[in-house]
C-alpha cells in the first residue's frame, strides 16, 4: 500500500529530528522509503506562544496493516522524547502523522486517515504537492485543488531534501 507521513516538529533542533525519523521510518519493518519532500519552516497553527515548526512529508511503499504503521510511527514519537500529555496542540520535538493510506477512509478510535485537519494545513499540502502533484485523497478530491482552496499562510522552504 502507498502512503503518506507528515512530519513536524518544533522543539530541540527539530531539523535534526525530521531527518533521523526519516531513517528511523525507512527501517521499520515492511516499510520502503520512496520519496521525502524538502523541509519547510512555518509559523504554528494552534496557540501562537512557541516556536516555529519544520515540517515535511515522506511517501512509503507498505505492507503493514494502518495500525501496525501507527505503532511503529508512535515508538519513532516516543524515541524522540514526544510526551502525550499537556496542553493541546503544544510544542513537540516530532510528531508523525498518517496522512492518507492508499484509497482508504479509516475512522477508528486511534486513527481517522485522511488526516482530518489535512485540508487546512498547508505545511502539510505542500510538501505533499512536492513528492506526488497528482495524488487523490480520498474523500477531498485532487490534492491540486485542496492546495488551490487552502489559506495560505507564513510557509518559507527551508531545505531541499539531499539525495537518497
Ligand atoms: N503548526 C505547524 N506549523 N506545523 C505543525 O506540524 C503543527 N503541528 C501541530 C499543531 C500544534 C497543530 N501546529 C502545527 O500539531
């Protein structure tokens, strides 16, 4: 199955975070790496009283079931010193998020996929747009025209992606 990660984060060299996640996914088990966007920096959505974020977006190729990848993508979190707790939509050194796993809806418990704020989220559309310009997400349309429809807001490309 194809899908899509955001990653963000915005405490404690978050730059530095972004790239050993993207190791640290690549190896997971079941997991192959096939794109990882440039780096963008952004202004926080949310409470305005924290540092700016880094954000990207890394494509995979899977064949673990969307639980088992959220697993995987929260011991990443965990590893990275991310504390669930506090204050709603806080500072965070990393923070990983399905974005869209193949053609599905999910709405569980743990996992809604798409994203449920993905719409909103230009930090998220945009490297998004940089790795698969023709990407669907189920149940928005043509990620083109969510781009198109979304506010836009203090995104500066920060970082080409190195090769690799
Ligand atoms: N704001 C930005 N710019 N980038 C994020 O990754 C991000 N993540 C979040 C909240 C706190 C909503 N704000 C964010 O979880």
């Amino acid at each position: 199955m194809r899908a899509y990660i955001g990653l963000g984060g915005n405490l404690d060299q978050p730059q530095q975070h972004l790239l050993e996640a993207r190791h640290e996914i690549a190896s997971l088990h079941g997991v192959e790496a096939l794109a990882f966007s440039p780096l963008y920096r952004s202004a926080p959505m949310g409470p305005k009283d924290q540092p700016d974020y880094i954000n990207a977006v890394m494509a995979i190729e899977t064949r673990l079931p969307p639980l088992e990848l959220l697993d995987g993508l929260q011991a990443i979190e965990t590893h990275h010193g991310r504390v669930r707790q506090g204050e709603r939509w806080g500072p965070r050194t990393l923070d990983l998020d399905l974005l869209v796993y193949g053609d599905q809806e999910i709405q569980s418990e743990r996992l809604t996929v798409p994203h449920p704020g993905i719409a909103l989220r230009r930090f998220v559309l945009l490297p998004l747009y940089d790795i698969e310009p023709h990407l669907k997400i189920p149940g928005l349309g043509s990620l083109e025209s969510v781009l198109a429809a979304c506010p836009s807001d203090g995104l500066a490309l920060i970082l080409e992606a190195e090769g690799g």
